[in-house]
C-alpha cells in the first residue's frame, strides 16, 4: 500500500511541474489574437492537463517499478505469476471513455464559440492563387495585404483560382482551405481579431514550387486607421500615371518577386529593364519596349526570359488590372532606371 501513497504523490509533483512549467499555452502557443482563439486555447489547456497527468502516471510507475522492484544481488527466483485482473480492465476502459466523451462534448461547445454568426460581421473576399493573396473589401477596394479593424468580427469569404490553398494565421488560431470552383465553393472563415498588431497569413496547404513563399502581411488596427487605409485603396487614382502605376504594383503585390534593385527575387528585376535586350529562353532576344511588357503581364508563359520559370507569374492579371492600369504599371517601370 505504502508503493501506492509515494507513486500517487509522485505522479501529482510531476503532473503539477509539467503542466505549470513546460506543457502551457504560454510557452507553446503564438500570442491569442482573434475571440475565435479563445475557446481554442482552453481546449489546449485542457489537454495539456490530461497529457501532463498521463505522462507522468505512466512515467512514475515505470520508473518506480523498476527503481524499487529491481532484482537484488543473489535473487535467482522466477517473478511471480499473474493471470489477469478484471477490475483494473474495466477500470481502464470507463475512465477513458468517459475522458473521451468528456472532450468530445468541450469540442463540441468551442466549435460552435468559434463559428458563432454576427449578422453585422464585415465581409473581406479573399481569393488565393499560385502563388498569391488578394483581398477585395466591400466597396470595391482591393489590396494584396490584409488590414482589419480590431473588435469587428470579420466574414472571410474565399476562393481560389487555381489549386487548393489553406487560410492560416497562428495568432487567430482558425485555418480553413480554400478551393477552386467559382461561387458554389466558396468557403467562409470568422475572425474577430481582438490585439492591434502585425501577423503573417500562410498557405497551410501543398500548392506547388511556391508554397513555402505564400505568405501575406495581416495587420489588426485600429476601426478610424482602418477607416483611412481602406480610403487609400480604391481603385480610383487620379495622380500622374508613374504614381498611380506604382500603387498598382504595391497593391498587387508585384514587387514580391521582382526587385527594383536588380536583385533576383523570382523574377527579373525591373531596374533598367525597359529599353534593355532581353534573352528570351528560346534563343531569341526581344527589346524590353511597351509591348513586350504588356506581353509579359497578360501571358507571362508567352516570352519567358533566358533563365527563369514564366509558369512561376499568376496568368490571371488580365483578368483583375484594368488595360489603363497595365498603361500605368508600364509607365512605373519605365521609370526604373
Ligand atoms: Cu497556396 Cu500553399
């Protein structure tokens, strides 16, 4: 009986340092940034505790066991037969069961904290595509990083163009895939950001080469900077044409993959680039003028620089700039001497 008391006692030290120092959602989670994060974290905390409480069982009997009950100098006798325990079997198969049913009903109550509805949430379209995040806002406005009022709950509604991707921000806890298809497969994610901060957006699933570098910006502001940002992303400039072509390519995101200092990114560099002779991967060479980049814009697989991969550039951009705009982005890098 004596064996019992020490292990139990043992087995509560342990089960309280693992899950006080080691196994806590400080230590092995990202900040909790969203409302949604919060019936998600407790469900971890719960689970921290189980496994800190298991671990240490299994572990103290274990070494216990074989501290305490090692074969002494001198002791050739065999160990003593056992046949079995119905009481420990049925033991062993209620608690669990009851630990599981227990779980499965805390999962079922965080499922429904985490999609609860505000009818007045603010809906931002998403749309992903190889190997890129678009964001388009309720009157028009688009943007290639994502920017959220804090204490609003968001409604993402998200597709894609080509391939399945996955929305994921650690901080907010919920991920959810997004598929191809049109209107019909339109997949809807809630987030009630509640932290001002800057997080990153990933590509939580396998997209193709890129993958890795499907990554956005997400910044939770305050509602009167959101209210001044959103104001900034219209697609209405009525500046010169080598200003608005420059918040054309920082909204589309293009300066990700081509640099403006000749660095290689993905792409080539646009510094000095227009009038310059391109190598094209055919052998050919092709003079750097309005219409090669036009080109290169609307069908980047058409004439595909000497030395880099045109499959890598979204095809879709004929779809989403305006052939004024493409006029403005060509000005921009123009004037990328
Ligand atoms: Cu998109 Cu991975």
């Amino acid at each position: 009986m004596i064996h019992f008391v020490v292990v139990g006692i043992l087995t509560l030290l342990s089960t309280y340092g693992l899950y006080m120092f080691v196994l806590t959602n400080e230590i092995l989670l990202p900040i909790q940034a969203s409302e949604q994060a919060i019936a998600i974290d407790n469900l971890f905390d719960l689970h921290w505790l189980l496994i800190s409480f298991f671990f240490s069982l299994i572990m103290v009997f274990l070494v216990y066991s074989i501290v305490v009950f090692r074969r002494r100098k001198g002791d050739e006798g065999a160990g003593e037969h056992f046949e079995g325990n119905t009481t420990l079997e049925i033991i062993w198969t209620i608690v669990p069961l009851i630990i599981v049913l227990f779980i499965a009903f805390r999962g079922s109550e965080a499922l429904a904290d985490v999609e609860r509805r505000d009818p007045n949430a603010y809906e931002v379209t998403v749309i992903a595509s190889q190997w890129n995040w678009q964001f388009e806002y309720p009157d028009g406005e688009t943007s290639s990083d994502l920017v959220l009022p804090k204490d609003t709950q968001i409604l993402l509604r998200m597709y894609s163009q080509d391939v399945i991707h996955s929305f994921w921000v650690p901080e907010f806890r919920v991920k959810q895939d997004i598929l191809p298809g049109g209107e019909e497969y339109i997949r809807e994610l809630r987030i009630t950001p509640n932290e001002l901060g800057d997080f990153k957006i990933r590509c939580a699933e396998l997209c193709g080469q890129l993958h890795y570098s499907m990554l956005a910006d997400v910044s939770v502001v305050t509602e009167s900077k959101f209210e001044v940002w959103l104001s900034e992303q219209s697609d209405i400039c009525e500046l010169d044409d080598i200003t608005c072509g420059n918040k054309w390519v920082e909204k589309n995101g293009c300066v990700a993959c081509h640099s403006l200092t000749g660095e290689v990114i993905v792409g080539p560099s646009w510094l000095g680039l227009y009038g310059s002779e391109v190598p094209l991967d055919d052998g050919t060479t092709v003079t750097a003028n309005e219409e090669y980049i036009r080109n290169s814009i609307l069908q980047p697989a058409s004439q595909v620089h000497e030395g880099f991969n045109g499959n890598l550039m979204p095809p879709s951009f004929g779809d989403t700039l305006s052939a004024e705009q493409i006029d403005q982005i060509i000005a921009f890098i123009q004037s990328i001497k």
